[in-house]
C-alpha cells in the first residue's frame, strides 16, 4: 500500500514520489502518445477521406496532416491519381492490389459467341477514382461490384458478335461498346470511378478445337494471299495487254491514213494527167 505520511498528507509512491505525479506523468504520456497517433500523411497520389464518429466530414490533400485521435477521426487514404487496372482471365506475378485479378480467372474468360461457339477472352479494364467519398461510402465493396459490371459487359457484347468478329476483325469495336456500355453503368450507380480503357488481350478458341481453327485460319490467310497475288499479276498484265493492243491500233491506223492519203494523192496526179491528155 502507498505509504501515507504523518498528518495526513498525500499519499506517496515508490521511491517516495508523490502518486500524483505518476498519474499526471501517466496522463501526459497517453495526451502524448494520442497527439503522435493523429499526425498521418498523404501521398502526392491520394487524398485522405475524413471521417468524425463514422460520418464522413470532407478529404485532404496530399502532404502532413492531422486527426483527432482516441478514436474521434478515422483517415482513409485513397489514391484518386493513380491508374488503377483489373485483369481477367489472367493475372500478372506480384501485383500489389488484391482486385487485380480473380481467384477463378478461367470462368470469367469462357465465354459464348453470337453464333454458338466458345471463345476463351483476356481483357483489362483501366480506371481512376474520380469521387473518393462515393467510391468509399455509396458500395460496400466497390472493387468487386466494378469487376462483375465488367464481366457481364463484355458477354453481352462478345454474345453479339460471332466468333470470326471476336478472334479477328471485330476486337476494336468489342473494345470501344465495353467501355461505352461500362461507363454508362458505373455512372448510373454513382459508384465514383472513371473507365478509362477497356482493352482484349488474349483471344482464342477453347485449347480443345484451337489447333483446328489455327489451321482454318491459315487456309483461309493463304486464300487471301493467293486471291491477292492473282489480283497483282491480273493488275500488271492486263494493263501492259492494253497497252499494247492500243499501240497497236494506233498503228494500223496510221498505215490506214497513210495508204488512203497516199491513193488520194494518186487519183489526183492521174486526174490531171487525163485532163492533159482529153
């Protein structure tokens, strides 16, 4: 027990220090402690959203800041310059954001053509946080919500199109309605991101019937080629064919004008020779 001295003093602690003096010391070691907990700092990337008893009250900017600690200001730091990206159907080693790729990257890449045949498609959806407090408070789990927007978007576009669009000349426009139909979507729902690209990667058939179609494909690039050498060789002959004929035929009509001159020429000197002679 604190030792009490004679006459009825304040209480004393070990060493004979007063009990007062280690509360005060032990209240100016919390008040410090709280003081170094509220200073944070923004990335020159992000702002800081603050909220007061768990109502958000504004953000910050990037730089040395202070909160109210013990609880009162909560910081959540959010990087609105940063290009953010979600990949499907793939994922790239030793990415840092944890909604970069998916966990079943396989189902989310098979897909239906319009015309009832299986594509297997890669793709990457760029984006920023355009409105931190709507993209932390409007959605429970905004990251997700973005990633199975961006997967029904691309079936019903992929479903439209047949599977010769899709693997070969239709992947620009595939491109541009996703992010045309994304984007409309992600304002609709006040979600607080900009699309910036959506973009194909690998798109191929299923592994089952893709040596099949390589194979179609290269038939199909040597038909092209062949029709395209035939259209060169018909475009360099047929052009020199008519030269010819016309050098030709300006040719036999020289000769032509030149026989009936010369005839002409003789039944004058012939007329004029009877003249002399009648």
């Amino acid at each position: 027990m604190p030792n009490r001295p004679r006459g009825g003093g304040p209480p004393f602690g070990p060493g004979g220090i007063p009990l007062a003096w280690f509360a005060s010391g032990a209240l100016a070691l919390l008040l410090f402690a709280g003081l170094a907990r509220g200073v944070y700092t923004v990335g020159p990337e992000s702002v800081g959203v603050i909220q007061r008893f768990g109502r958000a009250i504004g953000t910050v900017g990037p730089g040395l800041r202070f909160k109210f600690p013990f609880g009162i200001d909560t910081v959540t730091i959010v990087p609105v310059k940063r290009q953010l990206k979600m990949e499907f159907g793939f994922g790239t080693p030793g990415a840092q954001d944890p909604q970069q790729a998916s966990a079943d990257q396989k189902a989310e890449s098979d897909m239906v053509t319009g015309d009832l045949n299986a594509a297997h498609v890669e793709w990457v959806v760029q984006y920023e946080i355009s409105d931190p407090e709507q993209y932390l408070f409007n959605h429970r789990e905004p990251g997700p919500t973005l990633r199975d927007l961006a997967e029904s978007v691309m079936r019903e576009v992929v479903g439209d199109r047949t599977v010769d669009e899709v693997l070969t000349i239709g992947r620009q426009g595939i491109e541009n309605e996703c992010l045309v139909s994304l984007t409309e979507l992600v304002q609709a729902l006040d979600m607080g991101l900009r699309v910036q690209q959506v973009q194909l990667k690998n798109v191929h058939p299923p592994r089952a019937v893709q040596q099949a179609f390589e194979e179609v494909n290269r038939a199909q690039q040597e038909r092209e080629q062949m029709i395209n050498l035939a259209n060169g060789e018909y475009n360099k002959v047929v052009p020199r064919a008519r030269g010819e004929a016309e050098k030709r035929i300006s040719a036999a009509e020289g000769y032509a004008a030149r026989r009936v001159n010369e005839a002409e020429g003789d039944v004058s000197r012939f007329s004029a020779l009877f003249e002399q002679y009648a």
